[in-house]
C-alpha cells in the first residue's frame, strides 16, 4: 500500500469520523468504483471503518413490485427520525439492460425523508449484477454504521434471487405484501417466506380491511407449515397502511421486540460473524473472477476455444477445464 492511498484514505476516514456527508458520500463513490485505484483506496477505508464499535440495527425492506416498499420506507423511517433515530436509506434500484442506468424512482417516493437532517438516502444501479443486489451494497452498510446511523434500511429490488443475498447483510427481514395475495403467496418462493422475520400486509385501509385480513390469516397458516427460526423467533404479521400510516406504531414495537430479543441472546452478533464468513467466501470468488477475465493471455485463449466450440472441434465443457488448468498453470 503506497503512502499517498493511505494519506487520501486518512481523508475519507477522518471525514466520516466527523460526519462530513460530503466526504461520506464521496467514500461510498469510491467504495463503488471499479477503478484499480480506487479499490485499493477502498480497502484502507474499510478496513478503518470494521474497527468502528457502532452498531445500527440492518433491517431488509423486500417484497413483490408495486407492494410499496418505497412509500412504506417513507412512512417508518419518518415515525424513526420523530423518535429521534439517524437513518439510512440503500434503495437498490434496477438497472436498464440496454444503458445499464439506474431508475432512480424509488427516490421520489420518500418525500418526507429525502430532505431531512437526520436521513441519508443513497439510490444504488444494481447494474445488472446476479440477483438484483448492488455490488457494494455490503461495504456501503458498513460505511453507514461507522458514520453512525441507528437504522440502516436496505429497499431490494424485489426479484427473487436479491432476498438470499440480502438476508446475508441484514439483522432483519421485512417482507411487505398486499391484500388479496392468497394467488400471489403460491408464487412467492418457500425460502423468501422462511427468511421473512416480520411480514406486513400493506394498503390495509379500510376498503381493503378484509381482504388484508383474510391474507393475514392465509399468511399465518403458510407460517405454520415453514421450519422455525433457528433464533427461536416467531414471524409476526401486521397489518398497515403507508399512505395512511396506520400500524406502524405496532410494527416498530415487534421490530423492538426483535431487536431486544436477539441482542439479549447474543444471536445478532453470532449473526454476524457467520455473514462475515459467507462474504469473505463470496469475495474470494469474486476476485478469482477478476483475475481469471483480467488475464489477457487466458481471454485469447478462451476466444479461440469459442471458435472452436461453434465449430464442433471441442466439448464445451471440456474446454473450460482445460482453461482453468492453463489459468490454474500462470
């Protein structure tokens, strides 16, 4: 590590020790950023920030499209700061295919916290990566706790494979669905309802009343027949209505009552120990990867096998062995 990446470093570290949004939005910039440079800048960053002691409480916001995780993320994390909590808010957002730009929309909906002193709300392009998880999300989490937020709120996408991913980030999984989702729980996947710690049934308002209360009913039931946490909690189900901010004073005490409960056996920290072990496994082959399609000699190497794929010369998958071994010989 040369002595000028360590003295820019010292910068951004300095800066968030002070809470400097400016600093701290550029460190998230850098953290973000695919430049050799900079990732070596992000290493000095994040390593000063783990030695951080402060802990915010990570809560996953999830659920099907047009569930309204926005609007509901405007409505608690409003009720969040009346209480006098600093929060943050990583609203994973899904990239164009085509420009690989980011909808930034969900931005639009927080109305009441886009502007507010004690919020922080960062839109991440998911930029097309597996599962519709920004690359750095994690590491931008960390830079939240050592700014010291008290909650940190991450909004996914909502497709499916996200959930696994950021269950592997988070202390707490929200999973919002809507009234009238008897049709939609057979498409929700068995492992997200099993991951979910709080499950919401939002646009609960007063026409939608029994429909949101015979999804809650179904909802429960589906619960009985999932395996138990193993951290002995019991997914709690409520019902709410962001626009109306209804149930919400209930939701934040079972998301206390978690809270409480987890800190008092230790399991959140236990937790997140065993995160840190799937990250580093995740990291390891993320850098395998880099370097395997960074290596010029293996990439000529790998066009010419293509040709020879296409040309019925060579068996596909015989041809990524004998890659990996020429990989495997550097």
């Amino acid at each position: 590590m040369t002595e000028k990446i360590k003295q820019n470093a010292t910068y951004y570290i300095d800066g968030i020790a002070k809470k400097d949004r400016i600093i701290f939005s550029k460190a998230i910039t850098i953290i973000e950023s695919t430049n050799e440079h900079d990732k070596l800048l992000a290493d000095e960053i994040m390593q000063a920030c783990i030695l951080n002691p402060h802990r915010a409480k990570r809560i996953a916001i999830s659920g099907v499209p047009g569930a309204g995780k926005s609007t509901f993320i405007n409505a608690f994390g409003k009720l969040l700061v009346e209480n006098n909590h600093n929060i943050a808010v990583l609203a994973i957002d899904p990239s164009s295919s085509i420009s690989k730009g980011s909808i930034l929309g969900d931005k639009t909906r927080m109305d009441d916290l886009v502007n507010h002193e004690k919020v922080f709300i960062r839109p991440t392009a998911t930029g097309g990566n597996l599962g519709g998880i920004a690359q750095k999300t994690r590491e931008t989490i960390l830079l939240c706790e050592a700014f010291g937020f008290d909650y940190i709120l991450v909004e996914t996408v909502g497709v499916g494979q996200s959930e696994t991913l950021v269950k592997n980030m988070v202390d707490l999984f929200v999973l919002l669905l809507l009234p009238n989702a008897g049709d939609e729980l057979q498409g929700i996947k068995r492992g997200i309802m099993e991951m979910a710690d709080v499950i919401l049934i939002n646009k609960a308002e007063k026409e939608h009343e029994i429909a949101a209360k015979t999804t809650a009913a179904q909802v429960k039931n589906a619960l009985h027949l999932l395996a138990h946490h193993e951290n002995g909690w019991l997914p709690q189900v409520q019902l709410i209505s962001s626009t109306e901010e209804t149930g919400l004073d209930k939701t934040k005490e079972i998301i206390d009552s978690y809270f409480l409960k987890m800190e008092t056996t230790d399991f959140i920290s236990t937790n997140r120990k065993n995160q840190d072990l799937f990250w580093f496994e995740s990291a390891i082959l993320d850098e395998l990867q880099h370097a395997f399609f960074h290596n010029t000699s293996i990439q000529k190497i790998k066009e010419e096998l293509a040709i020879k794929i296409k040309n019925n010369e060579i068996n596909a998958v015989h041809a990524a062995k004998f890659l990996v071994d020429k990989f495997l010989e550097n």
